[in-house]
C-alpha cells in the first residue's frame, strides 16, 4: 500500500471508501532493530488477533501459547487467538472502539472468528495491520472453520500493512532504530505512549496473563477481573497505536486533516 494522490488507486484515503479498519492484538510481533529491515516478521496475537475512509478500524489479534495444550485439538505451543480489538473511524471524523475477549471456558477460536467476522461486516473498507500476523492468524483460523473461510477470506482481502511503509519510507531518531509499533506509535505521536500501562503493557505480559486464568491458575474473581479489564485496556491502546501512526503517515504524505 502506497500514501500518495487521491487519484492513486492504492491511497488508502481515496474515494468512494466508507470505512478504514485497524485489526490490532497484543503480543510480540513487531519486528525491531537492525534486523527489521530485511522481510522478518515476528507474530503478535491476542494474542494480537489491529483504511481508508472513513471508517478506520484497528483491530489487535492477540494470541497465546503453552507448553502444553488448554484446550482438546490443540497442541503444545500452538498460537490460539483470544482477543481483538477494533477502532472504527466514521466520515464524520468520530472514533468508535469494539473489542472481545474470550473467556477461559472454552476453545476461543470460533467465537472469536463469528466476532470478528460480524464486526467487520458491511462496507469493503480496508483493514490496517502492521505487520502479516493478523493475516498468518485468519489463514489458520480460515483453514480450521471451512464454513467460515468465505468471510475470513474476505477480511484477510482488505489488509493493509503499514509497516512496510515505515520499515521502507521513514525514520525518526525518537524510535530508536526500531519498527516496534511501540516504538514508531510515540515516535510520531508524541501525545501517545504506554507508560501509563501497569499490570499489561507488552503483548507477552498479555498472552500470559489470559493463560493464567484460562488454566485455573488464577481463581480469585477480584484478580481474575483485574486482569481482564488490564488486556482490554492493552489491546485497545495497541489498535490505537495504529490509528494514531496512520494518520500521521496521512499528514507525511500531505493530507493535514489525516
């Protein structure tokens, strides 16, 4: 995906465009450091199971994995997506955030696919990622659910990866010669940070903490609430990230209301 002119058919802002979609999750797969810039991709799910015009949805995938399996049909160290989060930007300029998170209950998969798949329904707008984890998810989750491969196939359609654009097209010093949307985020958005982040700020902390409650590791309902509400407020933060870094790529390329 290039920025450029309006009448650019790869301008993610071009008309007739009605929504810009960020799928967005928590984990650790931005790529970073010197070794981001060969084609290497670290993945990031929830564990992070994150554009155009007006409708931008960020939507985190985030994932977890475990040594051995929590759930039947899974295998030890198998990624299994259990959040998402979606921030939906409408023409009128206004930011509307959707999000789930599976309980510890069940396999996750399904339902966070048949979520997924009605949040994103309605205009082909396309969905800004960063990175190809979101798209590696879908795949597989499209391969585990033929009925659902049709609409997953659709979503996976209209991705739009930033990083790519960042990793080739900028550098800021504030960065640190890294491509880690936790990085690139308040490198060109120095209102956005992290810091204010406590018990989950990193897409680790974040598949560990679903695994401690989804394992019965963690019983007590105050703790298993806290940590709950911590992954939604980390994987919304997350899908913002890309919002944020989106429309400062738009003022870059000389959109000012980006």
């Amino acid at each position: 995906m290039l920025i450029g002119r309006p009448d650019d058919p790869h301008n993610p802002r071009r008309a007739p465009a009605a929504k810009a979609a960020f799928p967005f999750g928590s984990g650790s797969r931005n790529p970073s450091g010197p070794a981001a810039a060969s084609p290497h991709h670290k993945g990031r799910t929830h564990d992070r199971n994150r554009t155009a015009s007006e409708k931008l949805s960020p939507n985190p995938l985030h994932p977890t994995g475990r040594p051995h399996t929590l759930y039947g049909g899974t295998r030890p160290y198998q990624t299994i997506p259990f959040q998402w989060s979606l921030h939906v930007l409408g023409g009128d300029g206004t930011l509307h955030h959707r999000e789930f998170l599976a309980d510890c209950n069940d396999d996750p998969r399904r339902t966070f696919a048949e979520t997924l798949i009605a949040a994103l329904s309605g205009p082909d707008a396309p969905i800004v990622v960063y990175s190809a984890y979101e798209q590696t998810r879908l795949k597989e989750l499209a391969a585990m659910f033929p009925d659902l491969r049709q609409p997953l196939t659709a979503i996976i359609a209209r991705l739009a990866d930033l990083l790519p654009i960042v990793r080739n097209g900028i550098y800021f010093p504030d960065a640190g010669f890294s491509n880690s949307i936790k990085s690139v985020g308040p490198a060109l958005c120095p209102d956005f940070t992290y810091e204010d982040l406590e018990d989950i700020a990193d897409g680790a902390t974040a598949a560990a903490a679903f695994l401690q409650f989804a394992s019965g590791q963690l019983t007590l309902p105050e703790e298993v609430d806290r940590l709950r509400a911590s992954l939604r407020v980390y994987c919304q933060r997350d899908t913002l990230a890309m919002v944020e870094v989106h429309r400062a790529l738009m003022r870059l390329a000389g959109y000012p209301n980006g």
